[in-house]
C-alpha cells in the first residue's frame, strides 16, 4: 500500500543508494518519468518491474489509476528522470491524493542538483530559495528577475540548454554586480563550474549542453536610507526592462539625488 518516493542520480550512477534500490527491487510497479531511461537503469540494476508512465502531460490522468492500485494493497516507487522527484518534477499531485487517501507516503532521498549546486557554489548557505525554472519568455523572465531584487537570500534556479545564454544576459542586465556560480553536468565526468558575474560567466562558457544550476547571490544591500516613493520608481523601472543606469539617471534627475548614492543601495 505504500507509496514510496525514491530519488535517484542526477549523473554518476554510482551515487544511487542502497535503501533505494532495496525499494524499488521490493514493489509492485514503478512510476517513472522517463520509462525509457528507467527501464535502462533497472537493467543496469538487474531489477525487472512493471513500469507506468507517469509525467507532466498525464500526471493529472494517471493519478486516479495509481491512487486505485494503492488502495487494493500494491506498493509503487516514483522516479523522475534523475534526481528527486516533486523538485521540478512530477509527483505533487499524487503525494496530494495519497495523502488525502491516508495512504503512507515514505521518502527515499537522494541527490538533489540545487542542493549540489548551492554547496558547491560559495555562496551564503544559511538561508536561500529554490526558484525552479524562469520564464521562457525574455520580457517576463526580467520581471520575474526583478521581482527578486530584495531578496536577501541565494536563489536557486534550473535552466535548459537552450535558454542558458539568453537567462545570464538577461540575469546579467537586471543584477549586473551580482555574483553567480553555475553548475553544468553536476556529477558526471565532464561537470564543470563556473564561478563571476553573470556577465563573466557568459564569457567563461563554452559549451551549452547538458542540465545547468544557476546559483545567484541575495541583495547584501538595504534600500532603508530610501524614501518609499523611490523604492516603488525604482521597481516599476526596472519591471519595464529598464537598465542600471537608465534606472539610476531618472531617478537621479526625478529626485535631486547623486547618482553613486542611488547606484550603491538599488544595484
């Protein structure tokens, strides 16, 4: 009956453990991300066992189906791809059911490419967030970006390959000073970590396949010598996409004040 949420590598087989492979040996089926590359991993494993598909597109569908054979007493393992599962992975809405259910849910952890990331980083580690993926869209992704502005703590991100160059412009124009350490294949032979400002990481990176981290440092600066009404400009600038320096010159020139005082509190 219980449902077992079982993480697995993010690169080096080698770092699976010993409880999860005891577990997924043990149940009746697994639902995987990525049947394929499960079903690869099982064989390399010697573990033969029923899998169900289970990822973004039916997660929502399949739940009903998995949630019906834990409760005719069959135990099932979720696997994502690589990593844990729920952490930009499917999973939410079948620990939501299974709790609903009162169905036993246990964790099996496992390496976690943000946790990775974030040790590896140098960066504070006493407090940060997980932000998961920034919007595709560049426009959108700079608000988001800006939102994040007084955050104090690191923020975590995950980014595709194909973006990976357009999100450290984009990070490099909204947080131009900022420090950034990113994280390409963590774990396998070829990772690589790159350490600056987004800026100097976009001049550092030469190969833009594989899973990227990007670790982004917090705001270590306050805006409390500043009036609300500058805040508030201030913020509504840099939504609009504006620049540092665009964003400093008008306030400078709506507000009478220098312009490295505004600079040193806001960038």
């Amino acid at each position: 009956m219980p449902l077992f949420i079982c993480g697995l590598p993010i690169g080096n087989p080698d770092d699976v453990s010993p409880r999860v492979l005891k577990t997924l040996a043990g149940v009746d089926f697994i639902a995987a991300e990525d049947t394929r590359s499960a079903a690869l991993f099982l064989r390399q494993q010697n573990i033969q066992k029923e899998l169900i598909s289970f990822y973004d597109h039916n997660e929502t569908s399949r739940v009903p189906q998995l949630i019906e054979l834990l409760n005719s007493g069959k135990t099932i393992a979720l696997i994502s791809e690589a990593g844990m599962p729920l952490i930009s992975d499917p999973g939410y809405h079948l620990v939501k059911a299974a709790r609903r259910e009162n169905i036993p849910v246990d964790v099996i952890p496992g390496p976690t490419a943000l946790i990775t990331a974030l040790a590896a980083s140098g960066l504070p580690t006493d407090s940060f967030v997980f932000h998961g993926f920034l919007s595709a869209k560049s426009g959108t992704r700079r608000q988001e970006l800006a939102g994040l502005e007084r955050e104090t703590r690191t923020v975590i991100f995950y980014e595709a390959p194909h973006r990976i160059l357009d999100t450290l412009g984009d990070i490099a124009a909204v947080f131009p000073e900022r420090q950034c350490f990113i994280g390409r294949e963590l774990t396998k032979k070829y990772q690589e970590h790159l350490h600056g400002t987004a800026k100097e990481i976009l001049q550092k990176l030469k190969t833009v396949k594989g899973e990227f981290v990007i670790v982004l440092a917090g705001n270590q600066k306050s805006s409390a010598d500043l009036p609300p009404e500058i805040e508030k400009l201030a913020g509504e600038l840099k939504k609009a996409g504006l620049s540092a320096v665009k964003v400093t010159e008008i306030i400078s020139e709506t507000f009478a004040l220098p312009k490295n005082k505004i600079k040193k509190i806001l960038f």
